[in-house]
C-alpha cells in the first residue's frame, strides 16, 4: 500500500501511536493502540480519535474529515511497525460496530493483494478463523506478519 499517510508519533514499545487527521473538520487528534490479550502472541488493535480529556481512544465517535485513505494508510502503517518489533504476533481487529467492522473489511478487501505480500490474513465467521475471502462478512480480522 504506497498510499500517503500522517506522520506518526510512537512510544518507545511502539504499544501507542498518534497521529493528526487533518481535513475539513479540521485537526483531529487520532490513537492507536496495540494491547496483549488473554492469547499468548495475539494483540487486539484499537483505534479512534483521541479524546483530549481524557487521552484515551474514542471508538463511537464518527469524525467524517474526508481523509479516510490516508487515516487507513497510516494505521497500516502502525501494524507493519509493531510487527517489524514484534515479528511472531498476530493483530486482532474489529469494529466497534458492525459498520465499523465492514468498513475495515471494504478496506482489507481494496488492498488484498498487496496486504497478502506481507500478512496472513484470517476473517473470523460464526466462531471460526478462515483464510481471508471478497464478499464474505466477517465479524473479527486476524493478520499476522509472514516471515
């Protein structure tokens, strides 16, 4: 995916990035974060904008800044740096909704030939784990960086 993106700010465990979404709404702080989960090597990811009180991700909200390519471009980018540090981890993702969830899936759907140079890709249906197929409705993604 050779598509622009912002410019990211990460800890030094590349466990949070930041990044600044910039369009008609103006400069909407973004967040993503990458949190252990009860499997051992699996790592769910959320992302959101960032909510300036508290500092934690705002998965609810809908910013609509007209820039969603470029937003999706750089999350990418964050998962090819965590597994670049992290080289055995799978990443978990799923919508807060089930908009959300199709939206990720139109977006992995557009980019899957080039998603499938580097990553595993899995859709989780109906309690199963299936290698990634178009036009299926998947409630949860699995990727994995392939070595």
């Amino acid at each position: 995916m050779n598509l622009p993106r912002y410019q990211l700010k990460a800890e030094k465990s590349l466990m949070v990035f930041e990044f600044v979404s910039e369009g008609p709404k103006g400069k909407i702080p973004k967040l993503v974060k990458f949190s252990e989960t009860n499997i051992e090597n699996v790592f769910n990811l959320a992302f959101g904008d960032k909510d300036l009180k508290s500092g934690e991700i705002d998965d609810k909200v809908v910013s609509n800044n007209s820039d969603s390519e470029k937003v999706l471009a750089t999350v990418v980018a964050t998962v090819y740096a965590f597994t670049d540090k992290y080289p055995e981890s799978w990443i978990f993702a799923m919508g807060s909704t089930k908009g959300r969830t199709r939206l990720y899936r139109m977006g992995i759907t557009k980019y899957l030939n080039d998603i499938r140079k580097d990553f595993e890709v899995l859709g989780l249906k109906e309690n199963l784990w299936h290698p990634f197929k178009k036009e299926i409705e998947y409630e949860a993604f699995l990727v994995k960086r392939k070595k």
